[in-house]
C-alpha cells in the first residue's frame, strides 16, 4: 500500500549538495516521442527495504534474483547524503560502453564520489531527449525527503546537481517527457513538508515551472500518490493512470494546457496499486503491469478503452508492486524490470529479472543473477537511453539499503 510515515521535519535532505553545481542545460530543441515510465510510487514503511532486520534470501515468486526479508515497521535508515564537489567520471573501474556486448553493465564506482546522488526510494526518473541525460529528481533518502534535481551524462558518466528551485513535491509522483514542450513532466505525490497528497503539475526545463489551469473551473485529477504517467506523441497528451483501487484516467493535452477526464467514456479498467506503466510508440498503446493479479493492460487513447490481455502462457511475470517500466524504441517493446513480489502480510520478495511485451506475451530478457546484474529492488527509475541505445536504471529500495547504484542494459 501507500505505506504512512511518521511528520516530516521542516527541512528537505540536502543530497549531494554543491553550492558550485550549475543546470549544464535544459530541456531543448530535440524531435520524436516518447516517453519514460518508471516506479514512481512507493510503500512506505509496510514495504521498505532499508532498515528490515533479519531475514533469509531465497528464490520465490518468479523468474529472477529474489531477496525475501521480514519487513520492518519503518522505513529504516538508508545512507547517508553525501556532500557533492566537482562532477567525475562515473564509469571507473568497469567496462567502457564500446566493451559492451549485452548485458547489464554497472557504471557505479567502487569508490563512490562526492558528486554522486544519495541513495533514495521513489525517485521521479525521465530520459530528457533535448538534454540527451536522464534527469532524477526528489525521493525519500536516510528517512528525509530530498528535492535535489541531476542529470546524468551516460557517454561521460559524469553526475551534475541542477540548482534549481524544486517543485512543492518530493516523491511518490508520476513523470514523463513531454516531446511537445521539450520538457520533463511531473504530476502528484507527497507534498513538502505535510507529506499530504498533491494533485500540482509541473514542468521542468532550465527550471521547474508550476503548470496552472486554463480556468477557475477548469477539470483538474484529484490530489493522489503513486499515480502513473505517459506521453501519447501521436495525440501530444500526457496520459494519467491514477492510483487505488477505484480507477480514473485522465489525458493532459499539452497543446491547450487542458486535462480531459477519461474515466467515463470506459469499461473496465485497471486497478493500480502501485504497478508500472509506458507508452509502446510502435503500437500507440499504453502498457501497464502491476498490483497483485498479475494483470497486463493496454490503454487505446483514441477509442478511450482499457483493454485486459489474456495470460496465454506460463511465461508470465510474477505479480509484483513498485517495478518500473520504459519503452525500448530500438525493439520496439515494452520493458518491465524488478518490483516487490508480495509473499503475504509479513514478508515480500524482491526480484531483478527483466521482461519485454510484444503487444501479445512476454519474453524474459534477463532473469538477473547478481553480482552481474543489479540487487533484487522495488521503487526505482527505469528509462531508455535513446542516444546511447540502452537502459538505464538508478535508486529504488533492495533488502538492506536505499539504492544510489546506476546500470545499464545493453541487447
């Protein structure tokens, strides 16, 4: 679930500070669609990985590298926000990309620099297509919220922090790339400091700009946590999966600033409790995995119709929470890595494996056998490097730590 936590203090984490740090360049002047899916959502204290005590590891609930723990209450402590100071290259020590073949390769240090994001849960993670970096902004990090805004270079490996002034929110927020205003686009989470849920839109290009509505009574979603968001190219409309049981879609067409409930012109749709979702720009449809029915789900923006896809095989992602998901536009699929893997009311598992949709089944690329792959994690970024033709993923939570480690995957 949504998870609760304890106030927050008045103050947001200062992860990787540098007053010297400067924005290296917004979002600007790049053609073609897209968008970047990505677990935006978060658990809370029931799901937390960092801080959980005890525990076994053991291979449960599906294809891939598990970790099960005994939850703890809270959240935990995760680490430390470090001070940052000059960017540096990031790639040290592992393989170079003209090394790649395939795989997962990781671009973290052994040695981490100061320039370097802190570890966090529920991060917003887009691919900034102008910018050609992946920006990452806020999450949950040591039990502090964070509202640093970076960007990440993957052909120099370098980090930079954007001094920018941050939105109202900090995690737990929906975001996309919006190719119409060459912008990064953010919707809902926890407000800063209440934590009490947000329905504010926000764009980010140079800086990050409050979206207000076009009238006083203008429709506008309500305030939620762990919503999902998309962009629809063909349509230029950012397209909205709200978050609960109770579902509502709704479409931003970034032309008039103006969003369009969706909700009553369909039949059935999904229930999302903190699944995944991306937009296949081959197909025009949008994809979402998630919750705990091992359900697929495809959105059709012009007949305005969720349609559920029949299991048709064994080879079927397990049912999981708090993955994440992008759009590979080189293979034209739909890629869906990790998430929470629920075993019951006391322990859940954490899986690594990776999955693409064609539009009728789903293939599993890597079943994640670590150290050669990334730690089991739930509530991390997923995107695909268009420039570099690859994923990339960075955050989230694993058994026994907030993540702060970045990798690729190269077919």
């Amino acid at each position: 679930g949504c998870g609760h936590r304890a106030p927050l203090g008045s103050q947001p984490g200062t992860a990787g500070t540098a007053p010297g740090d400067v924005d290296l360049g917004g979002a600007s002047g790049a053609s073609g669609s897209g968008s970047a899916g990505g677990a935006a959502g978060a658990s809370g204290g029931a799901s937390a990985a960092a801080g959980a005590s005890g525990g076994a590891t053991g291979a449960a609930g599906g294809a891939g590298t598990t970790s099960t723990v005994n939850v703890a209450p809270d959240g935990g402590a995760g680490m430390t926000a470090p001070d940052a100071s000059t960017p540096v290259l990031a790639d040290a020590g592992t393989e170079t990309p003209a090394e790649i073949v395939h795989g997962w390769i990781s671009r973290t240090p052994g040695v981490l620099p100061a320039s370097w994001p802190a570890g966090r849960r529920q991060p917003a993670v887009v691919y900034d297509r102008s910018g050609k970096r992946v920006v990452v902004y806020g999450g949950y990090s040591n039990a502090q919220p964070v509202q640093d805004t970076w960007a990440w270079n993957g052909t120099t490996g370098l980090w930079t922090r954007l001094t920018v002034q941050p939105p109202s929110t900090f995690d737990m927020s929906a975001a996309t790339w919006d190719d119409f205003d060459k912008s990064v686009m953010l919707f809902g989470g926890e407000t800063f400091p209440s934590a009490a849920p947000s329905n504010a839109l926000w764009s980010y290009s140079f800086v990050w700009k409050a979206v207000a509505p076009v009238a006083v009574a203008a429709p506008w979603p309500p305030a939620q946590l762990n919503s999902l968001l998309a962009y629809d190219a063909a349509r230029a409309r950012l397209v909205l999966l709200g978050s609960g049981a109770t579902p509502s879609t709704w479409e931003f067409d970034v032309v008039a600033h103006a969003w369009i409930p969706r909700t009553t012109a369909m039949g059935a749709s999904p229930s999302n409790e903190e699944g995944a979702f991306a937009w296949d720009e081959r197909r025009h449809v949008g994809v979402f995995f998630g919750d705990d029915m091992r359900k697929t789900w495809e959105w059709d923006g012009v007949a305005g119709t969720w349609t559920e896809k029949e299991l048709t095989t064994d080879r079927w992602p397990a049912p999981r929470r708090l993955s994440a998901a992008a759009y590979d536009s080189d293979a034209g699929r739909v890629v869906l890595f990790g998430g929470n893997l629920p075993d019951g009311p006391v322990t859940h598992s954490w899986t690594n494996d990776l999955w693409e949709w064609d539009g009728t089944s789903w293939t599993l690329l890597d079943s994640g056998p670590t150290p050669d792959a990334p730690d089991p994690r739930e509530a991390h970024g997923l995107v695909y490097d268009l420039d570099r033709h690859c994923l990339v993923t960075f955050g989230g939570s694993t058994p026994d730590r907030e993540a702060r480690d970045l990798w690729e995957w190269h077919r």
